[in-house]
C-alpha cells in the first residue's frame, strides 16, 4: 500500500523543521508521495523537491492559504505554476497580510503586559512567514507559558487576550488564482470549516474551481472521514491525505501520521490528479 502525506510545515513558514529535513524524514517513514505546503510561501519548495529526488519520493509543489468565511477555512494549492502572475500577487498579498497579523498579536500582548517583543517572534521565525507558533514560543521563552500548547490555549486562540482575528482573502480569489496558476486546489481540513450548509458551499466551491477535499486528517474521525469522501464523490472531487506535520511545535502529529485513506479510490483519483496527469 503507498504511503502519502500531502500537507506538511516547515521553517519557511511555521514549522520547526527545515524543508529537506523533512524529506529524509518522509524517507525514513517510508513516504512515497509527499508536498510541503507551507502558508502563504513557497520559499521551502524548490530545496524540498531537490531533496525528494535525491530520496526517491513524488513531489509538487505546494502551498495553503487562508480565506474569509463564517469561521476558518484554508485551501491547499498543488501543482501551481509558481511563475503566474495571479497566483504571486495573492501570495504576497496573503503573507503581507499574515506578518501585519502577527506583528499586531505581538504588540496587543506587550500592551498587556507580556515580557515578549518583536525582535524574539522575528527570531523563531528566521527568514519564514510569521506565525502564531513563533509568538508561542516566544512566550515560552520569557517564562510566559509552559508550553507551545499552553500559550495556544490561554493567549492565542479565539477569544484569548492576544487573538487578532486573520485577514485572508475571499475562496472565490484563491480558487481562482489556483486555477489560473494551473493548480488543483483542496480544502483543506474541512472539519474546521463551518458552514450552515455545507453540503451547498461544496457545491459553491466546485462550481469557481475546487478539486478535492482533505477527507482524511488526524482530526477527523472515522464518520467524518466517510461524510466528506461521500461529499466528494457526490460532487465528482477527488480527495486528500495530510498530517499537517509542523514539527517538534505539535508533538502528537508525525509524517506519515493520517494513513485511513490509502486504497481508497478518491484517494487514487486525486494522486492521478496531482502527480501523474499534471506531469503527463
């Protein structure tokens, strides 16, 4: 049976570890299919996929974005061409977006009181997209929290003293830019995703371009699994499989973690999809 994982962080945008680190990982876990798609960046790219040829693994490339919507919604890009104009200026737009997000998290918590400062988030970031992982840390290292995952919990999450809800974009501009780049885009854990009617934003999606579903992740049981591959059936999708791997940040989530979905027929379509049409 291959083993795939197709959504995976690293420190180009908020994970701990570096893009060709996580190839020799995915070796190790004997990964035969696998794509980084780190947010709004694809600064990892290219030294992922020099990596995935020395080791012998199947790569595209990879990106996730954030959108506007009720509640949250990300959607994963695969196979874009990274030199479209459209698909650039979202993903300026979007990181832009995200370093002015966190910059302003930063400082509602130095107002507060918190003993962090910008110079620490700007650190744990390195030369990545910023992110809420790096203000966590940044708040572990001044003896603020914990853990990553206290510092989640009690400052940084909805409805904490340091939230600064995301300023993505609509889905309709992502789709759009995905597809005008030659990408097939996926939504991406959509558990997370809430809508009133869901079954009718699907059906939305596909009618402005989305490809598939991450039917299978981590955090989706056995029935949700079932109801989204039988969503992406009713609507000719095809679906996914990631860990949404970030690294040392997520101890309980490994490469290669979510395998339910290998065998699975939707799940073929969408290597097909991905890796062997687009080449083809």
């Amino acid at each position: 049976m291959m083993k795939i994982d197709l959504h995976m962080h690293s420190t180009a945008s908020d994970g701990t570890d570096k893009p060709e680190e996580i190839v020799r990982q995915c070796a190790e876990q004997g990964l035969e299919y696998a794509v980084l798609t780190d947010h709004d960046t694809i600064a990892g790219v290219a030294a992922f996929a020099t990596e995935a040829q020395k080791q012998g693994i199947k790569t595209v490339s990879g990106i996730e974005f954030s959108a506007n919507s009720e509640k949250e919604m990300h959607i994963l890009i695969y196979g874009a061409d990274l030199q479209n104009a459209e698909f650039c200026a979202l993903m300026t737009e979007l990181a832009k977006r995200r370093s002015s997000r966190i910059a302003e998290m930063t400082q509602k918590l130095i107002d507060l009181g918190f003993g962090i400062t910008h110079e620490q988030v700007r650190r744990f970031a390195a030369n990545g997209v910023p992110g809420r992982p790096h203000i966590a840390l940044a708040l572990v290292e001044a003896g603020e929290a914990a853990s990553v995952d206290e510092a989640f919990r009690k400052y940084l999450k909805v409805g904490c003293p340091g939230y600064v809800p995301r300023r993505g974009v609509s889905w309709e501009q992502i789709l759009s830019a995905g597809r005008a780049a030659g990408g097939l885009p996926v939504l991406a854990h959509p558990k997370f995703t809430y809508a009133a009617d869901f079954d009718a934003l699907i059906s939305q999606m596909k009618a402005v371009g989305l490809a598939g579903i991450e039917a299978f992740y981590p955090e989706h049981d056995d029935a949700e699994c079932a109801y989204f591959c039988a969503l992406a059936e009713k609507y000719g999708l095809f679906v996914t499989q990631g860990s949404d791997y970030h690294g040392h940040i997520r101890p309980s989530t490994y490469l290669g973690k979510e395998c339910r979905g290998e065998g699975h027929p939707l799940l073929l379509r969408g290597i097909h999809e991905i890796f062997e049409k687009k080449q083809g």
